[in-house]
C-alpha cells in the first residue's frame, strides 16, 4: 500500500582527483540521516504484518512491520503500549501511526509507533472481545436471564435467510422428529448490510406476534465476515430483549458468536437447534403408547373389582335388602361392565398401538391376579371340589385355601348366611 | 349405545400436544388413585383412548407447510403460506 522510498538530500562530496573535500564521523552522518528522516516522514500510517513481537520486560515492544516486499523494525514506547486496546502478535495485519526514526547507535532505521490499530479480521476479532467483555460486564450473558425451552413447543419462529441451506436443515429435522410443530420463517438476510436490521425485525417481529413459543436464529456456516451480523451489538440486545427464548444457531460447532452468548440456548449448527427445540418423535411415541397401556390396565383391573363385587352383592348383601335394590344394584353394574367391554373392544378393534397386550390381559383374567389381590380359593377336601357357597360345607369339615403363592389346610368351625 | 355415541362426540381436540401428553398423565394418575367410581373411570379411560389416538395421529402427519410472518408496508404482522 505505502512504500518508503527515500531520496538522499544531503550533500554528496566526491573524492576527486585524491583530494578530500570533508569527511564524515560516523556520527555526524548518522545524525543528518536522522535529522532527514525525521523531517521527510514525520507523522504517517504505515501497514503491515507484524512479527518477531517481542515486549520486554521494560514494556517497550519491538517487532518487524513486513509485507511481501520489504521489512521495517519498529518500536512501541511503554508510554505508548500501555494504552493500546489489544496486545498485538505476530500475523496481525495492522495500521500503524507514527514516525521514522534512526537509532543511531546501531545505524538502524525505525518506526516508532504511536497508535496501532488491527485491520481486517484482526479488527473484527478486537471488535468481537470488546463487545464480549462489555455486554458480559453488563450481565447479557448472566444465567439467570435464560428462559427454558418450552418442551413441546407447537409453534416455532424462525429468523433465517429463506434460501439458505440452514432453513432447509432445520425443515428436515422437524419433519423427522416433531412433524406437529408449526413453522414460521421471518425471512432476513444474514450477510450483508441489510442483515443486522433484519435479523433485529425478525425477533422483534415474533415478539410483537405473541404466537412463537420458541424463536431460532441463524444461518449455515461462513468466514467470521459472514457470521458479523450475528456478533453486533443491537442484534444481542434484541436477542436479550425477547420475551420468547431464543436460539442461536449460527455457523459450524467451532464459530462462536455474541449471539451465541446472549441467547437461551447455544446450538452448534442449525440443524442440531431443531433437534434441541423438538422433542424425538420415536421416544414420543412410546411415551403415548405406555400412557395408553397403563390407562387400559387400571381400567380394565377396576372393571375385574367391579365384577367381583357385583358377585358380593349378589351373594349375600342382598338378602337383607329389598329384592328390587338388589336388581338395581345388578343392572348398574352390568350396564358399566358391558359399556366398559364394548368400549375396550371399541378401541381396541380401531387401536393402531400395541393394545395386543392390554387385550391379553383383559381376555386372560387369570385367577393368580385375582388371588393376589386378598381373595383365596376354598376346595372341600378330599374331592377337591370348588366351594361356591357357604351351604356346601358344614362344620368339621377339611378344606384346602389357596392362596396365590401356595396352600393351607383348614377345617369348617361352623356356617352362617351373613355375608360381607 | 346412544349415550356412548355422546360421549365420543363429546371429545375435545387438545389445545396442544403437550397438553393432550399432561391430561394422559392426569388420567392415568386419577385411574391409578382407585379413587374414582366405575362410571367416572369409564368416561376418562374413553377420554385417555381418544387422547392417545389422537397424539399418534398428530405423530403421523405430514409436516405443516412453512408459514412466512411478514410486515405489511402499513406495518401490521401477517401470516402468509409459502
């Protein structure tokens, strides 16, 4: 960009003819290059690459400026280098200010630096530190600020470019996984000039709307000038300001942006901020189908209770109550139990899940269940024959209990018509 | 037959599925409780099937098309389909 070109203007005296006109002590010389120098290149911005940086531990800094051409030392004065915004390093691509200088005692030409600033990425990753540390300073980044992830959400806004490949990778995502979420794009450019204001609407936009429970920003991955809208400070404060939680979805797993810090959530990529937002479709699944198969269970056991009460009822409780009670009593709970079954059949004929098993367990409502919940079998012994009512046995008679988990042997003490 | 035709009838679409997955577990837990009486435990085990249904159905469907929220030039927020 800048080259030093230097024309000697001081006076050149030719040895002519063996005669010499005036010499020179090295100092003298030195000094009038010194003194041209400085006056020829007072003040001016030189860039170039900086390396062989080293600080002494004096807080002077000394390092080359280079470009592909040429090299130039140059010098930052402790005075200077301690009001610099960044410690610089070898790579960085800078703009210097200041002005040439000789250092006599080596006969060596310097640039001593006054104000440095970064250019290019170096700037931009500057810009990026500095607002880091002052939104972090003001608490953007606090934990406490987060807002949870709704975890079935049923509508989600996204703010992204609409031809981009990060809207097609989430769409995939939620088609696959969460199918009953409902998408609505803002579209924003997410490069360019126009991208930090439309990323801004956007939230601003699905705010306003109310309906999002969920807001995803982002764009596919890029060269740090590609992502800047995404580290800009309106675009955290926006982000921050959003009542609905936002995720920031910006670039590949290794970009790191202020939205990125700012937002509820962090997804490395696009397409992993959809798999964040929406639960798994599969593992929903088995949740809906073990709720079903629990709900059918209890139903079906209640329905068992009930079956067995109306057989207490009808047994023994209704002998000392009106005959009509009784036949009440009978057809409520036969017209429960038929409503149940044909409800069960009902469901189960149309059910696409596995209520196979549920049905088994209905179908097959096997004595050991039935055992296990406090009632026993009575055998009159030695035939074995199943007691049904008390006027089948009578005292001293032996009697065989079973039991769900074994037998024991008892003998009748006496018999009475009262029941339950 | 009549009354159970009613009933099925009756059944509300959930708000969400979220809240169709809460009212499950609400169904199961109620029916778990043994506290509710042959009757009341027969309309919500009706309820609990419908709602199950109705989450795999939700599960099955194809993806809604993407909706565009855009600003209107008066400045009004409106939903387009693609």
């Amino acid at each position: 960009m800048f080259s030093l070109v230097f024309y000697p203007v001081f006076p050149i005296f030719l040895p002519i003819g063996g005669f010499i006109e005036k010499v020179w002590t090295v100092t003298e010389l030195t000094r009038s290059v010194k003194e041209n120098l400085e006056e020829a290149f007072p003040a001016i911005w030189v860039e170039g690459e900086i390396s062989n940086y080293l600080r002494h531990s004096s807080g002077h800094r000394y390092f080359s400026l280079k470009d592909e051409g040429a090299q130039l030392r140059g010098t930052i004065w402790r005075g200077v280098g301690q009001y610099l915004d960044f410690e610089p390093e070898d790579g960085l691509k800078v703009h210097a200010f200041g002005n040439l200088t000789v250092y006599e005692k080596r006969g060596e030409y310097q640039f001593n630096v006054l104000k440095l600033l970064p250019v290019g990425r170096g700037a931009l990753e500057l810009a990026f530190q500095k607002l880091k540390e002052k939104l972090f300073k003001e608490g953007l980044f606090d934990e406490e600020h987060k807002k949870p992830i709704p975890e079935f959400p049923q509508r989600i806004g996204i703010v992204t470019s609409p031809t981009g490949a990060a809207l097609q990778d989430m769409l995939k995502v939620f088609q696959r996984r969460f199918p009953p979420a409902e998408l609505y794009l803002y579209p924003a450019q997410v490069q360019g000039e126009r991208a930090m204001g439309e990323i801004v609407d956007g939230l601003r936009a699905f705010n306003e709307w109310g309906k999002a429970e969920v807001i995803i920003i982002g764009r596919g991955g890029g060269a740090l000038e590609d992502l800047w809208a995404f580290n800009e400070e309106k675009v955290a404060r926006a982000i921050y300001a959003s009542r609905i939680p936002v995720v920031s979805a910006v670039g590949h797993e290794i970009d790191f942006t202020i939205a990125d810090f700012v937002a509820d959530l962090r997804a490395p990529t696009p397409s992993a901020a959809a798999e964040m937002v929406v639960p798994d479709r599969e593992e929903l699944e088995g949740v809906v189908s073990s709720l079903r198969e629990r709900i059918a269970g209890l139903f079906s056991h209640q329905v068992e209770q009930a079956e067995s009460r109306l057989g207490a009822v009808l047994g023994s409780y209704g002998l000392r109550k009106p005959a009509d009670l009784v036949t009440q009593k009978m057809q409520a709970v036969d017209e429960l139990a038929r409503r149940a079954a044909m409800a069960l059949s009902h469901r189960l004929e149309k059910s696409k899940l596995e209520l196979k098993s549920v049905a088994e367990r209905l179908l097959s409502l096997s004595p050991k269940s039935v055992l296990s919940r406090g009632y026993s079998i009575v055998r009159c012994l030695p035939d074995k024959k199943v007691v049904r009512e008390y006027k089948e046995v009578k005292a001293d008679d032996k009697v065989e209990l079973i039991f769900s988990n074994g037998k024991a042997q008892a003998k009748i003490m006496g018999t009475s018509p009262e029941g339950l | 037959m009549k009354r159970q035709k009613a009933e099925a009838a009756a059944f509300k679409e959930p708000k969400s599925f979220e809240s169709a997955l809460k009212r499950l577990e609400e169904i199961a837990v109620k029916l778990e409780s043994g506290e509710t009486e042959l009757e009341e435990s027969l309309t919500i085990f009706q309820e609990g099937m419908q709602l199950s249904g109705w989450c795999q159905k939700k599960l099955d469907e194809a993806q809604k098309k993407l909706k565009i929220l855009v600003r209107s030039k008066t400045g009004e927020l409106e939903v387009k389909e693609e």
